[in-house]
C-alpha cells in the first residue's frame, strides 16, 4: 500500500463547501488503496487576517505570540477536514505539528524543521487512518510553537513525504500548475508539463508564491515528486522532478518578480582587507539573509557596498548598517525599499549564450533602467524600480516567448 501526502492551500480549504471538496479528493484518494497523509493551511485569507490583528494592538509583537497567534489558523482547518471527512463516512484523526513531533529551532516565524518523529503517524496509518497535519507549525526543543515562514505548508507537506517515504506528494492549490510566470501577473502565461527541482527552487526563491522555496530543497534532497495542481478541477498539473536531458532544449522556463526586498547602500568605506567580512558577519548575527550584493571598484580608496534583504528585515538590516558605518568610518547609508526584482530561470541557459542580452534589451526597449545585476548557472535577476515590476515581467515573458513555447515541447517522457 502506497502512502500519499497530500496538501491543500488557504483557498482550497477557505470555506465549508471546499473543505468538503478537499474531504472527497482525501476519500478517493484512500478509497484507491492508499494511506493518506493531509496537510492543510489556514482558511483563506486568515493568516493575514491575524497578522493585521497582532499589528492592531502592538506595533512590534513579540515573534513568539505571533506564532502562538497565527499557527491557530491551520489548527482550525485540520479539524474541520478531519469532520469533514468523517461526514463521509471515513475514519480521520487531526495533529498539529507538535503533536506529530516536528521539532524546529527557535527562530520564530522562520523557523527550520529539525527533526519530525513519525511514531504517532505511522501509528494512526497502520490503524486505517486518514491523518490531518497542521500546516506551517512545529515546536521548538522547549514546546514553544514555531511557524516555518509564509507558504509554509507546502515545506511540512514534502518534509512529511520525505521522512515518511511518500510514493508522491500533491500540491493542490488555486491555480492548475506552475506557469512560465504568474498566470494573475501574465495572462498569456503557459502552464508547464514538467519543472525541475532547480529551476522550482530559484523561480521560488525569486519570488514565485507558488511554493515555498524551503519545500523544494527538501523535495530535492529525498527524491520525492511533487504535483502541484487545482483543487477545483482534474487537470493534470506540474510534475516536480529531477531534470531529463530533454528539459535543457527549454532555455528559459520561467520569469517571476518580486517587490519583497529593500535595497542599502553603504558608501564611502575605506578600501582594505576585511570590510566586507565585518560588514555581512553584523547581518548574520541579527539573523538578517542577505540576497544580491554588489561593490563597485574603489574610487579614491573608498567603496561603495550595496545589498538587499527581505523587506521585513530591512528595519534591522538599516540599524546595523548605521552601526557599521560608525564602526568603519564609512561616509553614509542609504535604502530604497521601492525596487522590485525581475528574475528569468532556466537550466537551459547552461548551453546557450545571448539570455542576459535578450533580458536586458527587452528592459531597454521599454526605458526601464537596471540597477543591479545577478546571476547563478541557471539564473539572471535584475534589480528596478518598483513602478514597473509588471510591466517589465510581461516584456521579458514576451521576449523569451514564452507565451508561445508549444505544449508538446514542455512533455519530456522518461
Ligand atoms: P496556496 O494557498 O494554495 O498555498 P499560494 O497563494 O501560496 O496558494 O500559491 C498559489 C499562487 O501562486 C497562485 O494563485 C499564483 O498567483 C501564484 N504564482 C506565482 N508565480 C506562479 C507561477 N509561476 N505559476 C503558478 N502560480 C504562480
Ligand atoms: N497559512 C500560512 C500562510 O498563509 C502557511 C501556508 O499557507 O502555507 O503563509
Ligand atoms: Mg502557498
């Protein structure tokens, strides 16, 4: 008998008619000789909802409270699918992420799964039992509830897969896969057959909500398929997999945007050995996740060092900026949080050269100017004015013609 983990997003659970639909897809599931594995989020839009909550009556809540607050969210959902599915006739039992040990550290609201002891699981599946995991939560080593990062569901659903063997794991969710870019952003977007683990994790990791970044490094590690889907039709979705040979004839697959980060220049710094070093280790202590960096060549035996960081951790980030540049005699700081970034992915791009001069010729063409530049194998992101984010993703969409990759192309058969 295989063992399926299957997850449903806010919007699949959001009311009482979804959450029976989701019930039915579980049963059909286990009707066909499976044991299931459910994972569920928080109903529509409650994260949110609580999160404006926590900001309504304190401007700097406590991380702990926050998770203690919004991991609340999914422990509504889990036991709602479980009557739910007990409605139709079926035996379920619910589990917040404590209760089926999934230990993490202790960085509240992006906490890291350490650990998960699938004891109670195993138990409760062995017994004919349909088992609900709360989504996006888990304990720390002294039961204090953590919460794993916005999307965090999608991380517990392939951890769960992963410790637990799963055949596969399935994602539903409110769109039908995983386009070349975000179908509500380009509605020319074409769905894709097949995806790989890389370039998932750095359209996710670029800001591509369909999956939480985290999730793929864990689906990568252990092998395990995912199938991101709708909840609301049969559709074939997207396979997650390792790469085939074939997918390299795609150059690009995707392109996503993201106005999540702030930009902070350091100027002025004296030119000598070890500036950086100071300067990253400062933001590492605060826990601050640096993502481009960039430095000029010195001028006069000064430089210039400019960073993002996410925009929640920008406040921070600014702070130790300030200090450092005390500490360094670095002439001054600046951020702009109004800047958005544009990223193209592909594996593709490892045998093909002209990607980056295709991207930033459709950025010229339309007089949008680039303000940093990045790349990995796979990769090219630039940095631009937050104002054009949209307009510049569907440009770049257009310009790799993505929106005329024919579908048979996307099927790579193994
Ligand atoms: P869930 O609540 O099911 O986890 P999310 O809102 O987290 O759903 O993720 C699904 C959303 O991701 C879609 O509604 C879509 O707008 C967005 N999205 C962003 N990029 C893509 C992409 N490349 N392909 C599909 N969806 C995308
Ligand atoms: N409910 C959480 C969020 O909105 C986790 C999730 O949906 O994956 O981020
Ligand atoms: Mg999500």
């Amino acid at each position: 008998m295989g063992l399926i983990v299957q997850k449903f997003g806010g919007t699949s659970v959001a009311d009482a008619e979804r959450i029976m639909a989701a019930a039915q897809r579980v049963v059909k599931t286990y009707q066909a000789g499976n044991k299931v594995v459910v994972v569920v989020s928080a109903r529509g839009q409650t994260t949110d909802e609580l999160i404006d909550l926590a900001y309504e009556v304190s401007d700097n809540p406590s991380t702990r409270e926050l998770d203690m607050l919004l991991s609340t969210g999914e422990q509504v959902s889990i036991a709602l699918v479980a009557m739910a599915i007990h409605a139709l006739g079926y035996p379920a039992i619910s589990f917040t992420g404590g209760q089926v040990g999934i230990i993490t550290d202790s960085y509240h609201t992006k906490a890291r799964i350490k650990n998960i002891s699938t004891r109670r699981i195993t138990e409760e599946l062995n017994k004919g039992t349909i088992v609900i995991v709360a989504g996006f939560q888990g304990v720390d080593a002294d039961y204090n509830i953590t919460t794993l990062g916005r999307g965090g569901s999608d991380t517990t659903a392939v951890a769960l897969a992963a410790i637990m063997k799963a055949e596969r794991c399935d994602i539903f969710t409110d769109v039908n896969g995983i386009y070349t870019a975000d179908p509500r952003l380009v509605p020319e977007a074409r769905k894709l057959s097949r995806i790989s683990y890389d370039e998932i994790l750095e359209l996710a990791s670029m800001g591509a909500q369909v999956m939480q970044s985290r999730s793929i490094e864990f689906a990568k590690k252990y092998d395990v398929p995912i199938h991101v889907r709708s909840s609301f039709s049969d559709t074939e979705g997207t396979l997650i997999c390792k790469e085939g040979k074939e997918m390299e004839d795609i150059v690009v697959s995707g392109v996503t945007v993201t106005k999540d980060e702030a930009k902070i220049t350091i100027r002025g710094i004296p030119d000598r050995p070890g500036q950086a070093a100071i300067i990253f280790h400062e933001l590492a202590k605060k826990n601050v996740n640096v993502d481009m960096i960039i430095q000029n060549t010195s001028a006069n035996n000064l430089a210039d060092v400019t960073f993002t960081v996410s925009k929640k951790d920008a406040k921070e980030a600014l702070k130790t900026a300030e200090k450092i540049k005390e500490e360094i005699g670095a002439r001054e700081v600046n951020s702009d949080s109004k800047i958005a970034k544009l990223s193209v992915v592909g594996i593709g791009m490892r045998g093909h050269c002209g990607v980056a001069e295709k991207m930033f010729s459709a950025l010229a063409e339309e007089k949008i100017n680039i303000q940093m530049i990045s790349t990995s194998e796979i990769k090219i992101s630039c940095v631009i004015d937050e104002s054009h984010a949209e307009r510049a993703l569907r440009v770049v969409h257009h310009a790799f013609q993505l929106d005329k990759i024919p579908s048979a192309n996307l099927v790579t058969h193994h």
